[in-house]
C-alpha cells in the first residue's frame, strides 16, 4: 500500500519545470539610489537646524541654513535624473522635507525676527506661509506642466528666499508694533505668490553638459564670488530679483502683446485694361 502511495504521488506530466528566478539587481543601483535621498535628508537637516537656532534667538545662524537647504534641494532633483534613479518615494521624502525647510523654517523664523510683536496677527501670517507651502507642493506634485521651462506659482525654496535673505541682512529684528508691521509684506507676498498662477522661470532645462558650458561656469564662479565678497547685499538682490522676475515677464509680454500692429504694404493697383478696339469684318 506504501508502494502504491509513493508512485501515485509523483506528477502525470513528467519532471517539474524550475520556475526561473528574477535577476538580482546590482549592487551598485542601490548605492547610487542612496545618493539623492542623502541630499533630500541633508536639505531636512538644514531645516530642522534652522528652527532651533531661530528658537534660540540666533538669527543670523538661522538664516544662512535656508540657503543651503535651497542648494541641496536643486542638487538632489539634479542628481536623481542624472543617475536614473527617480522614484515615488524620493518625490514624497523630498515633498516632505521641502514643507520643513521652506515652510515651518521660515515661518518660525520670521515670527521670531518680526512677526512676534503682531501677536495673534504674526502667527495667522506665519500659518498662512506654512499653508501656502504645503498647497504649492501638493499642487506640483500632482500637476503635470505644459511647459517645463516654467513653474505656475513661485516655487518654495524661491518663496523662503525672501524672508530669509530679509533676516540675514538685517537680523536685528523688529521690537514695536509699528516696526513689525512691515514684516507681514515679506511674509504675505511670497505666500500668495506661492499658490498664484503667476509663470516663474525654472533653470531645470538648463543643460550644464553642454559644449559651451564653460561659459555657465565662469558665471557660477562669479556668481559665487559676488557672494564671497558680499553676501548680505547679493543673497537679498538674488530674492527680491526673482520674486519680481515674473512680473517684469508678465509687463514685456502685455507691451508686446498690445503693440500696434504694422501696416501692410500697399499694393499697386493694377492698371486698367484698354477698351476693346473696333471688331475686323
């Protein structure tokens, strides 16, 4: 009976097939993907430091970490698409480290610099920035642009430029309700801009592997030179200049667009055709 058992239990069909196994990914894939998402958390660093040194009362500390963390975060969007290794899950760390640094960040540190003496009126405006934030990445995160040479909205880290550069000049701070009332303009204008339909230029499509990139480079080191030299002057020219970038595109295209259309060149008239002559019999 054990006999029987045994040979029935075998399969009708012969032997069984092995199931092909997946191919092993490589090593060096998962070292490479780790790569951008070390940028991502060194840009949530930055704005965790950001809000402690604001708490302190280290302004002047505070500030520059907002500036870095903007320089991270084009380095680690860059850095993704140059090795392949874009994915869900660095679009969302990164999303979320971006509401930290560009807007919890500068948000406290703005209260803490000017928006502190508005009392009840300083926190809704350092919430409104913190929401606007939080819309302006939910939005790109799901919107898919027409035209990749622009961002429909002032992008966030441009937005905590302002209120950042603006503490960094000048990081005495307001002390009267009088004085901090311009604070609310540095906070308000970029949050509305932020879920605004304004175009803002984006420098994503510019290729730096190009031919002629020796050129970008002697523009980066003097643009870095300019900021080595002067940094409090340069970095506050650098975020109010694009903040009213758009505008001055938006004020060319209405010229352009309500130019007086130029004539058309008048066209000869054609000459009359002679009568017709007498017919021959």
């Amino acid at each position: 009976m054990a006999d029987k058992v045994i040979k029935h239990s075998h399969p009708p069909h012969g032997r069984i097939k092995p199931v092909p196994r997946a191919p092993e990914r490589r090593g060096l894939r998962h070292g490479v993907s780790l790569l951008p998402s070390l940028f991502t958390l060194a840009n949530l660093f930055c704005g965790w430091a950001c809000v402690i040194h604001a708490m302190r009362g280290d302004l002047t500390t505070a500030a520059p970490f907002i500036g870095i963390a903007i320089v991270l975060d084009m380095l680690d969007g860059r850095i993704a698409r140059m090795t392949g290794t874009t994915s869900e899950f660095g679009l969302q760390l990164d999303s979320l480290a971006d509401l930290i640094s560009f807007g919890m960040a500068p948000a406290i540190l703005s209260f803490q610099w000017g928006l502190m003496p508005l009392g009840r009126l300083g926190w809704a405006a350092g919430f409104l920035f913190v929401t606007a934030a939080a819309l302006r990445l939910a939005r790109f995160n799901i919107q898919t642009p027409s035209d990749k040479r622009y961002f429909v909205g002032m992008p966030s880290p441009a937005a905590a430029a302002v209120p950042a550069a603006t503490v960094f000049y000048f990081p005495a701070g307001m002390q009267t309700y009088q004085e901090a009332l311009p604070a609310l303009a540095v906070v308000i204008v970029p949050a509305l801009l932020m879920v605004s339909t304004i175009r803002y230029r984006s420098f994503k499509s510019i290729d730096l592997g190009t031919k002629r990139s020796y050129r970008g480079l002697i523009l980066l080191a003097a643009l870095i030179a300019a900021v080595a030299s002067n940094p409090h002057e340069v970095l506050l020219a650098m975020a109010y200049a694009y903040l009213a970038s758009a505008f001055v595109g938006l004020a060319i295209a209405r010229v352009r667009g309500h130019r007086p259309a130029e004539p058309a060149p008048a066209i000869p008239a054609a000459a009359p055709e002679p009568p017709p002559g007498p017919t021959e019999p």
